[in-house]
C-alpha cells in the first residue's frame, strides 16, 4: 500500500514551487512528519513532511521541476526499510560522478548519509576538488554540505588534491589552464529577487539621498550597558535597535516614505512594519519586524536575532517576509562603504547602512577623529519629494548622533 505525498499549501497567492532537494531517496526508511524533500518558492525553501511512516517510494519529480500546490510528487510505501527495494537506475552521467566520487568509510552510516543528502551542485564541487564528502564538516540543515563548505576545505588543503589521471589531464585544455565556466540554473528565490528590483527600477522614479553619521554616542552606549543589557534580556545590544528606533520616529515625522503607491491612490500606514535584509544560504531575504514603533530595544534586537538565525537554518516562513512598510539594509556587515539601495516593492523607501570607519570631521572648529557611517535613503519620487527625504534621514542623524531623543520622541 502506498500513500502520495502532495505539494502543500505554500501561503497566500503562491501556487507553485520549485523541487530544490530530495532529502529521502527511494528505500530509505522514513517516519512520520520527516522531510523528505525541499521546496524552493519566490521567497522561502519549505520543506514537505512525510504523511506517514514507512519507505521512500517513487519520486514522482525530479529537481528543478515546478510543481503546483496540491500536485503529487512522491509516494511512500509500506514497510520499515529494512528491505528496501532497489532506486531506481541513475543518469550515465551521474553513475560516474558516483564512481569518481571518493568512497565513504565503511565503519558506520554518517558518512553514507553525508554522500546520499549532497545537492547535484555541491557533489560536482567535491569531485572537481577531488575531497572526501565524510571529512568535511557541513553546516548547512542537519548537518548537509553547502557549496561553501566545500570551497571551504578545497581553499584549507589546496595540495590535498588527488593528482589527476593521464584521461582527465589529456582532456582537459592544455592552452588554457584554469579557465573553467559553470552554467547553474537560477533559483525561484534568485529569479523572483530580479524581477523584483528590475520591476522597482522600471516602475518608481528612484532617487537616493545620502548623509552621515556620528556613531560616537551609540558606541559609548553600547560599551556602557552591553554586559547589563544582556544579562538581563539575554541579547547583545547591537546598532540595529538604534536604527529600527530612530527610523520609527522619523516614519512618525514623515508619514509618505511609509506609504505606497496603489494604483492612482496613495496608501498611507499608521503601523511600522520594518522589513530588515538577513543573509541566508540562498541569498538575501527580508523578514519584518512587526509594529516595531511598540517594541523595546530588546524585543527588537530579539527579532532580529531570531530572523538571523532562522534564515541561516532555512526556517523562515512566508509570513515572516509577508508585507512590511519600509527596509533597512545594513551592507555594512559585508564592509560596504557607499551604496544606493534599491527599493522592496510595493514600499517607497530603503535605508542603507554602511561600515563605521575612523575619518576626520570638524567639531567646534576643530578636527577632530570621529567614527563615521554613511546613510543612504533611496525613494520613490513619485510620492516623496526631497524635501522630506532629506528632511527623514536628517531625523535618523540627529537621533543616532543623540540617542536622548529616541527616549523623549524628539
């Protein structure tokens, strides 16, 4: 007896998805509620749960097809795994990327879990590098290899190397070593980031306002109360409550850069849904942080935590990125000096953060070292006019320069 395993519902208007990873393989034992594979949609990766327990049966598609919601695309049959029956014959191409791969040990079922669970993309790089999958430590879900992990170890035993066979060195260019190129499909995630922010180039008459910063009071803050701050909240005190902070107070100020354009009608918010970029293993994903004008420093600095957290473990759902009124991007992290942010449609206006550095700046006619960050707000100039943008990130200056006025709404 076999049950289908079906594409669940992936949330509001999505009806389709992506087969990024089988996580089973046919005869492999399975329990209930077990992922067996990884679904990559316009937003996020979700994973599908087995209905019951039993054996991996017959996948019905195979990675990279698009499959819509409610769509069979397994089937799990009877049984405990113990006679799991044979998977089905291999491509020619992958049976010998199986063969050349190195054998895992034979003392125990880790290292066979580490070769089965590899993505096509991340077995291509283990066999380019010639490196044993079962002595690379992953840090992706559960423990799986990423393409990071494995340029990683390639990069930490660059002589560890097999030396290539008198085939492999005969067929490869002698003209022009080195000079390799590598085709990998796009993600749904990946496409659906460009036609997004191709769609806001297209669409909103883009402008960018730039400014800088003092951080000399929040990093005296900071230094002052971060051992006190996470004793008792249990987060570190980090520069995005700050931000988050001010920004509220200057979307007060300036209702229009937290509003959108609808058709012909301007919708304006009297909520504050920040939508803050987090880095993730298949890119660059905005979740928000909700009513954030209610939120204490610490509830702030705990969201974010979390959204960091989840987004490295591929957990984040469709509702954490759902809606969100204004961006916060802080390159800064990556150690970008400048940059103009590109707006998150259907919203009117992103702050981008930068890398505090040491500059001289005049204070009291006298020069002085300060550390300096630059602010950029880039806008909608349908509905913001540069007036109150400029008028917006001079409020955010004055409140990080003076972080007193994040306490009296000044």
């Amino acid at each position: 007896m076999s049950t289908e395993v079906k594409v669940p519902t992936l949330g509001e208007s999505v009806t389709e998805a992506t087969i990024g990873e089988w996580l089973k393989q046919p005869g492999e034992a399975v329990a209930v509620d077990e992922p067996i594979a990884s679904l990559e949609t316009d937003k996020v990766a979700v994973e599908v749960p087995s209905p019951v327990a039993g054996v991996m049966g017959q996948q019905v598609a195979a990675v990279g097809d698009t499959v819509n919601v409610g769509a069979v695309i397994a089937t799990i049959e009877a049984g405990d795994g113990k006679a799991a029956p044979a998977a089905a014959p291999a491509p020619k191409a992958e049976a010998k990327a199986e063969a050349a791969a190195p054998a895992p040990a034979a003392t125990g079922g880790e290292s066979v879990d580490t070769v089965t669970t590899m993505s096509p993309a991340v077995r291509r790089l283990v066999l380019e590098h010639g490196l044993d999958p079962t002595k690379i430590k992953g840090s992706g879900k559960d423990g799986r290899l990423t393409k990071e992990d494995v340029l990683a170890a390639a990069n930490a035993a660059p002589d560890a190397s097999p030396a290539p066979s008198p085939a492999a060195a005969a067929a490869a260019p002698a003209s022009a070593p080195g000079r390799q190129e590598e085709r990998v499909k796009m993600t749904r995630m990946r496409q659906t980031i460009a036609k997004r922010l191709k769609s806001a180039q297209d669409t909103a008459a883009m402008l960018t306002t730039f400014n800088d910063v003092d951080m000399s009071a929040v990093i005296e803050a900071r230094t002052r109360y971060k051992d006190l701050f996470e004793k008792k909240h249990g987060v570190r005190l980090g520069f995005m409550g700050f931000f988050t902070k001010a920004a509220c107070l200057a979307l007060k100020d300036i209702p229009a850069v937290n509003g959108r354009i609808d058709g012909d009608e301007i919708v304006y918010n009297n909520f504050m849904d920040i939508s803050v970029a987090v880095s993730g293993p298949a890119g660059l994903v905005v979740p928000v942080i909700r009513n954030a004008e209610t939120l204490s420093f610490a509830e702030i600095e705990k969201t974010i935590g979390d959204f960091g957290k989840r987004a490295k473990d591929g957990t984040l759902t469709m509702e954490d990125m759902t809606g969100g009124t204004f961006t916060i991007s802080n390159g800064g992290v990556f150690g970008s000096l400048m940059s103009t942010p590109i707006i998150n449609p259907p919203q009117s206006a992103v702050l981008g953060l930068h890398r505090i550095e040491d500059r001289p700046v005049v204070a009291n006619g006298e020069v002085v070292v300060r550390p300096m960050m630059y602010l950029a707000l880039s806008y909608d100039h349908r509905l913001i006019d540069g007036r109150e943008a400029v008028t917006f990130l001079k409020t955010i200056k004055e409140a990080i320069e003076d972080p007193t006025r994040l306490l009296i709404d000044l």
